[in-house]
C-alpha cells in the first residue's frame, strides 16, 4: 500500500468542498430552459468563486499544519542521523 501524501490528505476536505460547490454551480447553470443558460450562468458563477474564496483560509490552515509536520519529521530523521554519527567510534 502506497503512502498518502500528507499535503493532498490536509487539503482533501477542501477540495470535496469545493467539487461539491463546483457541481452545484453547474446544476444551477444547466438547470431548466436551455435559453436561460446564459442569464443564469454568470450569477451561479459568481456564487462559485465566493464559495471558493471562502474555502481558502480552511485550505490554508490544514497545508501549513501538513507542511509543519512533515518538515519537523524531516529534520527530526536528520538531527537522528547527526547524532548517530557523531556517537560512531572513529576507526
């Protein structure tokens, strides 16, 4: 089994969000008389690019909560190989 990308997990609730906001925006669109599309497609538009503005705050809290971990992981290993070194008995 494959490992998850702890980036792509953090940002996974957000993009169903905004997939789900996305679907609903073309239902919107799609939705009735076929010659009201024009008129209904820049007003369900617009609702969609607020929806996804409002997701962005979330989006950046759970990437920067993901980057830290993993970073902090990383160094974590790297400060381990030091240490692991520096306690080698020199030949």
């Amino acid at each position: 089994m494959s490992t998850v990308n702890p980036i792509l997990k953090a940002a996974a609730p957000t993009l169903i969000a905004a997939i789900q906001e996305f679907k609903a925006a073309i239902n919107t669109i799609l939705t009735g008389d076929p010659m009201q599309i024009p008129m209904r497609a820049g007003p369900a538009s617009a609702i969609l690019v607020g929806q996804l503005q409002l997701l962005l705050p979330g989006l950046a809290v759970a990437e920067n909560g993901a980057v830290q971990l993993d970073v902090n992981a990383k160094l974590d290993g790297l400060v381990s190989q030091l240490q692991a070194l520096n306690a080698a008995p020199a030949a």
